[in-house]
C-alpha cells in the first residue's frame, strides 16, 4: 500500500497492491496500521456509505461544521470519478486550493479527507459505484455545500467520460444553487483551521 499526500494538506491518495491471478484479483482497500503511520491518527467509523450514479453526475463541494467534522475514506469499486478535495478551513496555508484523484476499478485507489475539507466528485461513466467510511454519521443540520463551479477555487472538471464521449453535467438542486466559497465564508459556514487543528488533536 502506497500513500502520498496531497497539495491540500489534511488529504491523502492510497495505492493499494493488487495481487491476481486467474481467479480474480484480491486488496486490501484499508489497511489500518500503514494508514495510521502516514496520517498520524486513526480513522474512527460511525458510517459507511454508496453512492452510485450516471455518466456526469456532479456531487459537491460538500463539507460539515467542525466540531466534530466528518473525515472519510473513498474509493470507486465499479467505474470512474474524478474526486476532489477543496482546503476550506479558514485561516489555513492551502485555503481555497484543490487538488484530485481518479478513482477506479482498474488501480483502485482511495482517497483519505480529514476533517474541514471540502468533497465532490464527477461520475465519468454509467453506474459508477463510490464506498466511503465516514468519521460521523450523517447531520443535515451540520452539512453544508459550496458551488462546485466557483471561479475562485477554479476546479477543471473533466467534460469527457471515460470513454471518450461528451458528458453532460447533472447536480442536485441543493449543489446547483450552493454559496461561493466568498459567500459562505461572510456567512460563518466554514470551518476555522485552528478549530479544527483543535479538535483532531483533542482526538486522538
């Protein structure tokens, strides 16, 4: 298992290795110990979730209200997304910048977000299946969004699927009509980044 840090620092890309033969192929998609030694801490479980949608589907930028957060574990066990992580803890060295990970049921990567980042993901193919672990179970009234279209955060979403073809984007309502990152900062939405400094350390 290969983990590396992203540009946005609280985020990690994992690698697994992959051992097949004629049977099938067999990872270990967590692994707790290796996992631990990169990020520092544990992940604690309260929720698993799966998410499966068409070609296009856009879901984010999604993030909750620190304390107490919601750190989660991802991976795409059928198909393709484009995952993206956005810095929206205010006060932070990497505050408003992104960075991303394909996920897919070729290298089966995962991608690790602790808590105060931003999350979202664009389907690039029918029926694309993502399993995340979350830290804390869902909240609505702790869960909030920002446009995933927001000019200042600048995220290069891919307008192809994977194969090849053109897709059109496809958000909820409540993303299609989510705050600029501007916005929701005026507004008191975003997490502190020594808040949430705070509450990992207290964590632990």
């Amino acid at each position: 298992m290969d983990i590396r840090q992203l540009k946005v620092a609280g985020s990690w890309e994992i690698t697994p290795k992959q051992l097949g033969d004629t049977r099938g192929v067999f990872l270990e998609w967590f692994k707790e110990s290796p996992f631990v030694e990169a990020v520092g801490q544990p992940l604690r479980l309260a929720q698993a979730n799966c998410s499966v949608s068409a070609a296009g589907v856009l879901r984010g930028i999604h993030f909750a209200d620190v304390p107490p957060g919601q750190a989660k574990y991802v991976t795409c066990i059928r198909g393709a997304v484009l995952d993206v992580v956005v810095d929206l803890r205010v006060g932070s060295p990497t505050f408003g910048l992104w960075d991303s990970v394909l996920l897919d049921d070729v290298d089966r990567r995962a991608i690790y977000l602790s808590e105060g980042l931003g999350h979202a993901f664009l389907s690039l193919e029918d029926d694309s299946s993502v399993v995340y672990l979350c830290s804390e179970g869902y909240s609505p009234g702790s869960e909030h969004g920002i446009s995933p279209f927001d000019l200042e955060v600048g995220i290069d979403w891919p307008t192809v699927s994977r194969s090849g073809t053109r897709v059109d984007l496809i958000l909820s309502e409540k993303d299609s009509t989510a705050p600029s990152l501007m916005e929701a900062k005026e507004a008191g939405l975003l997490p502190r980044y020594e808040d949430v400094r705070e509450w990992i350390s207290g964590s632990d």
